[in-house]
C-alpha cells in the first residue's frame, strides 16, 4: 500500500486579464476556475474540495468553469464527486469541458457527461455557450488527446470580430489554436508539475529530456512518470500561470487533485479571473 501522499493547503489565485473589444458591460466580469479533480477516494483530499466550493461560493462570481479530469480511472466516480460539485453556485451558472482522464475508458466520456448534467453543469464537447450573450462566447474544445478535437469546426461557428473564452484542458492545445481568434484560453492538465526544485522549476520538465534513464521501480515516485500516467505534456513552459502565446492568453490551472507521490511547492489551485478591457 502507498503511503499517504503530501497535501498542501488550497491557494487562491488571482488574475486580470485584458481582452480586446471586451463589451463595456462585462468590464470587471469574474469567472472561476477549477480543473483536474481526479476523484479517486485517493488522489484528491475532500477538505481542499469543499474549502474550493466554500472559496468560490463565496467569491459570487459571474461565471464557474471546470477544466476537465474528474475522475482518474474509473467512470462511476463522478457520481460521487458531482455530489459536492452539485454546490457551486454563480449568476450564469458552471460550465465544463472533459480532459484526457475523462473519455479514456469506453463508458467514461458518457458517464462522465451525465454525471454533470444530473446537477446542472453544462458539459461542452466541441461547443459554444453564451452564458454572457452572444458578444461574448464561451467555446468548449473537446480534448486535445481525443480524436474529436477540431477547433477549425467550433471556431468557424463565430464571427472573427466577436472575442472568446475558449476552454481547453490541455494547454498544448493552444499551438493548434494559434489560426484562430482565441482570445483567452482556460487549461489544466499539467498539475503545475506537482513538485517544483527551487531554481529547477517542475521535476516533469526536467524529467522531459532524461526521463528515460529513471529505472522502473522509481518511476511511481515520480509525478508524470507512472506507467499507467496517460502522456507527457510537452511545453513544460506553460504549466502554471498566465502565459503569452501569440494573440491568446493562456491560463494554467494547477488544478486540485494529484498524482502520488503528491505536491511540494505546488499547491492546489482556485483561480479567481477578473476580466477587463484591453486599452
């Protein structure tokens, strides 16, 4: 049996993000996030889920989005985590899109989805919302990893004039989306990395080139490079924070859940977006 993994306290993130022809009405607008949940009966301690609904309920905000990864393995899991999700409360409601954990079994993508809808979250799978109205869409990518991800079918629906937040579980999505108007793009999936070597950055990244070498009993010890770990992220780079990438801005979530051995300076994460208009 493993032992227990390392938790570190929930942190609030909060972040302004200037958008281009942002409508005058929706200056100082709130949206939430919180990603990569893997409720598992393990990989996700229940004191830093409810103190992220309690946070969030709190804050009131205009708009929750969920970033993908509610379950690990198992798809009748999200039965039990849409229990406390079924808490989140905001003005135009709690939106969702699926991450790789999400459709990797047969029955996962289904249930998962029903899972959401059963409480009222709004699951997009290659979709465009208007919680805000139609000058301001939400659109809903379906995983990277998944072969239903075709941005250029979701993208073509709005008018280039129009701005967009755009959730994409993961963030190497966003060289893909680079053709596009994307003006603000919401991911998870990297987890922060887990563990962070104070002037090394996330264990993953520098795993990403001698990675290879680690021999296999140590390879459950290491975030990212369990075998059952589905693959790599590549652009270590962006596994946390707000990021430049051509036109879009990129926001990673570290998300809530983890991998053993667990987090060292990497806490989770509820992220608190203040969007304003860019100028």
């Amino acid at each position: 049996m493993l032992p227990p993994m390392l938790i570190e306290p929930l942190i609030t993130e909060h972040v302004t993000v200037a958008v281009t022809d942002l409508p005058e009405r929706l200056q100082g607008t709130v949206v939430v996030q919180l990603s990569d949940f893997h409720f598992d009966g393990r990989s996700l301690a229940l004191k830093v889920l409810q103190e992220a609904i309690a946070r969030c309920n709190a804050i009131a905000p205009d708009l929750i989005v969920l970033t993908g990864d509610f379950i690990t393995h198992e798809p009748q899991d999200i039965e039990g985590l849409v229990l406390y999700l079924k808490q989140l409360r905001s003005r135009t409601g709690v939106y969702a899109i699926l991450g790789n954990h999400d459709h990797h079994h047969p029955q996962a993508r289904s249930r998962v989805v029903a899972g959401l809808q059963s409480v009222g979250i709004c699951p997009l799978w290659n979709e465009v919302a208007y919680p805000f109205g139609a000058d301001f869409p939400l659109v809903g990518l379906a995983d990277f990893y998944a072969r239903a991800f075709a941005p250029e079918v979701v993208f073509q629906q709005l008018d280039e004039q129009v701005p967009r937040l755009v959730l994409s579980h993961n963030p190497d999505s966003v060289v893909m989306l680079q053709p596009y108007r994307a003006d603000v793009v919401l991911s998870g999936h990297t987890h922060g990395g887990q563990v962070i070597l104070p002037r090394w950055g996330p264990v993953p990244a520098l795993l990403q080139t001698w990675g290879a070498v680690v021999p296999k009993w140590a390879r459950p010890l290491v975030p990212f490079l369990k075998q059952d770990c589905d693959r790599l992220f590549r652009n270590w780079q962006w596994s946390a924070g707000l990021h430049q990438v051509g036109a879009t801005q990129l926001y990673v979530n570290r998300g809530l859940g983890s991998y053993f051995p667990g987090r060292w300076r990497c806490p989770p994460e509820l992220t608190v977006l203040r969007l304003v208009h860019a100028g």
